[in-house]
C-alpha cells in the first residue's frame, strides 16, 4: 500500500460507545504517526438555546443534553445559578441531592461495566452474547442498575429526564416511609456491588499507562460527588507531585477549550497540558476519603491502598474503580436513608440578582462544569458548558496510540485486529459522544 493510500474501514453499528465517531489512523511500520479521534455529529447549540431564557429553566433544559446522565447536567445547573444568586443550599436538601446523584452513578456506571465494557474482555460483540456465558453476572448487573434507577425515579419524579428538580432544591420532597423501599432494595444491591468489585478484578488486564494529569473535583474528607473544588494532580517523570487546587471561578482560566479541524466536538486542555478526568482522576485524588472497607476491597482488587498513595494508571482497569464507585455510592445512598429527616420546606427561595455563577460537579464520566451570566431580571445572557468528554478526547486520542503501538510489534497489523484494539482503548474511558450509539469507522494511511 502506497503511502498516499488512505483506507477506510467502516465497522457498522458500534452500539457500545454513545455517538458518531471516526478514528483516523496514519501508520509508518510499527509506529502510529497520528491518531485523531473525529467527532462529525452536528452541533446541538445548547449555550446558544440558553441564552435569553429564565435563570430557573437550565436545570431542565441541560437535563436533555445527555439520557444517560441528566441529573449531572441538573445538579451543575443549579449549582452555577445559585452561586450567581448567592444563594446555598445545605442541609437535608443538600443530602437528598446527593442520593440523587447516587441513584444516577450507580445506573450509568453500571450500564458502562456491564453492557458496554465487560464484553470486551470475554471476547464478546455485546451484552447478549456475554449473557449466554455467564447469565448470572449479566442479571446482577441489570439488578443493580435498576436499583440506581429506582432512587432516580423516587426522588426526580421519572428515571430519565427527572422532573422533580428545581433551583434551591426539590418541587417535592419524599417522607421517611417513602424512601423505605429504596433502602431494602439498596441492601440487596450493597451485596451486589460487592459481588461486581471481586468480578471485574478478576478480568485479565492488558498492560497499558496514562500518563495524563488527573482533574477532579475534591472535598476533603468526602468522596466528591456533587460539589468540591477543582484538584489537579500532575503526571511526571520526577519526584511526584502533590495535588494543588484551583478556585472554580478560575475554571475557564485552567481549562481552555479549542477547536480541532476534524472533530465537531471542542477539545480542552488543563494550564497547555492534556489531562483525564473521570473514575481514574476520582480514585487518585479522592480515593484516600473512601471508608475504610471500601479502600479494603480496592487494595483486595489490585488497585493498591489509596490512603497510602496508590494511583492507577491503567485505563483498562477503569473498570475495577468505576465498580468502587458503585459500591460507595449504594453505601452513601444507604448512609444517607437512614440520616434523613424531611426538611421543613422542599426548597429555599433563589431571587434573581445580576451577576455570574460557576457550578460543577462529578458526572460518572468525569467533571462537568456549567457558568451562567444573569441580568437584574434574571435573564441568562451567557451560558458555558463544558463537558467531561471533550476534555478526555486528547487522552483517548494519545491511550489508542499507545495501545496500538504495544501491539504492532505482536503482529497486529490487519484493520481488524487494529479496529478492535482501537474500540478497546476508546471504550476504557466510557466517553459520551451524544445521547446516542451509533457508529465508528476506522481510516488507516501506512507509509513506507
């Protein structure tokens, strides 16, 4: 093949990574010369539809940016409208947010583990051919992520798109009998949980390094979930360094997004430098705050002891930490049941002011940041939102170069074998391209 030749090879329905993607391949022997992951999805103007509108309508607006993940989208919102208001909410409203979150990590997390990436490594095209293997782990999973489902539902009013979110808090708040049977049902999903974690750590992992900064939010002594303050860890060679953090207001400041020529989609970059947010930045930089069992049975699944230090660093084994992450956020859902006393009012008032507001929380994919400009009326004249996936396709572009180059001297040099170590790499990082799955196609260029 000529080293003008460019090939494409289209895979057809790629039903395990949310969107339309192309990844581009340019070869030269055993070495990726380029890799670019081009997104060609229409532009979808959510800041552009924002604008003009009420401050008290991005919680619900945001919520249909993603199907999978709109409570993320609501919680940043809020939290960015309410800081341009001045106003905080804390207390029991506080608490019942974060088990809304909860129900939304433990449904999408869930999801990602064991529909989307746990057939990779049984060498399976999707979730149905592993469930003839093994119908039993499939059905744990599809328990567990309806656990997740039902706290979404109870307290957003639906499990997707929730409605029952306003700023200040809550159109409706449930009672103590009320959530009863969210926490029977949490109990038998704790066991699952559980039984996910010594499942997944048992896979067998290639042997692969990001060495990307880690963002993610931080609040000491809590794992962050919905709130915290941005933390960055950096990747280097030399003496490691310590975790040092960032106003949220500065935001736009550390994380600048850019336009690459093939892709739709904005791609970030933290202070000039690619970085990874998500499962693998949250364990690193908050992993120390787990509770003790937790951190037990993460050192117990090869992740190494986090209050000691522990990092890891191999996204194929992002698996093992979202599965962490879904066992704390039952144990917090659970925690916080059994704490709950109904707050005297649903929510507190939020008038509007003029003025700018940042929020951000952690979406399971990674942070998610929202900045709104308000006029005296209340009116939105500027909306930003910046979304964990644009900031991780630099990180994903590099991991399937390197993944392809550990494997080229091995032999894998066919577009299929080179397909499907690429979708591997891809699916590591869960990345959300649209609400929707659709397609991938792989274009290789070998020069001589």
């Amino acid at each position: 093949m000529s080293a003008d030749t460019e090939r494409e090879l289209p895979l057809g329905a790629l039903t395990r990574v949310e969107g339309q993607g192309t990844l581009r391949l340019r070869l030269r022997g055993d070495q990726i010369l380029d890799s670019k992951l081009a997104i060609y999805e229409p532009p979808r103007f959510f800041e552009a539809f924002l604008r003009g509108r009420s401050y008290t309508e991005p919680p619900d607006i945001t919520s249909r940016v993603c199907g999978i993940c709109p409570v993320a989208y609501q919680m940043s919102a809020c939290r960015a409208l309410e800081d341009a208001c001045g106003v905080t909410v804390g207390g029991q409203l506080a608490a019942l947010r974060r088990l809304l979150y909860c129900g939304e990590w433990i449904e999408s997390q869930t999801l990602h583990i064991y529909l989307l990436h746990a057939p990779d490594f049984f060498d399976c095209s999707d979730v149905v051919e592993l469930a003839r293997l093994s119908t039993t782990d499939v059905e744990r999973g599809l328990r567990l992520k309806q656990a997740g489902n039902a706290i979404v539902e109870q307290l957003g009013g639906r499990s997707i798109h929730p409605v029952n979110v306003r700023l200040g808090g809550f159109y409706r708040v449930p009672n103590r009998t009320e959530l009863r049977p969210l926490e029977e049902r949490l109990r038998r999903a704790r066991d699952d949980a559980e039984a996910t974690v010594r499942w997944v750590a048992g896979f067998d992992f290639p042997e692969a390094t990001s060495d990307h900064d880690f963002l993610a939010l931080a609040e000491p002594g809590t794992y962050a979930i919905e709130s915290g303050t941005p933390t960055v860890l950096r990747s280097s060679s030399a003496e490691p360094e310590p975790p040092r953090t960032f106003p949220l207001s500065d935001f736009s400041e550390h994380v600048v997004e850019h336009q690459v020529p093939y892709s739709t989609a904005l791609q970030a970059r933290l202070d000039g430098r690619r970085h990874l947010t998500g499962s693998l930045a949250r364990f690193a930089i908050s992993g120390r705050w787990l509770p003790a069992e937790i951190r037990e049975l993460a050192r117990d699944a090869g992740l190494g002891d986090p209050a000691q230090g522990a990092v890891c660093r191999n996204p194929f084994r992002s698996i093992v930490v979202r599965a962490i992450e879904v066992l704390h956020a039952v144990q917090e859902a659970l925690r916080i049941i059994d704490n709950y006393e109904p707050p005297p009012a649903p929510h507190v008032d939020v008038p509007a002011r003029a003025g700018t507001g940042h929020g951000a929380t952690e979406a399971p994919r990674g942070l998610l940041y929202h900045r709104y400009t308000l006029d005296s009326a209340g009116t939105v004249t500027a909306a930003v939102l910046v979304p964990p996936t644009s900031q991780n396709q630099g990180a994903i572009e590099e991991d399937v170069r390197r993944v392809l180059e550990a494997h080229l001297p091995t032999g894998c040099t066919s577009d299929e074998e080179l397909a499907a170590w690429s979708e591997r790499a891809v699916r590591n990082h869960d990345p959300c391209i649209s609400c929707s799955a659709h397609f991938l196609r792989l274009s290789v260029t070998r020069e001589e």
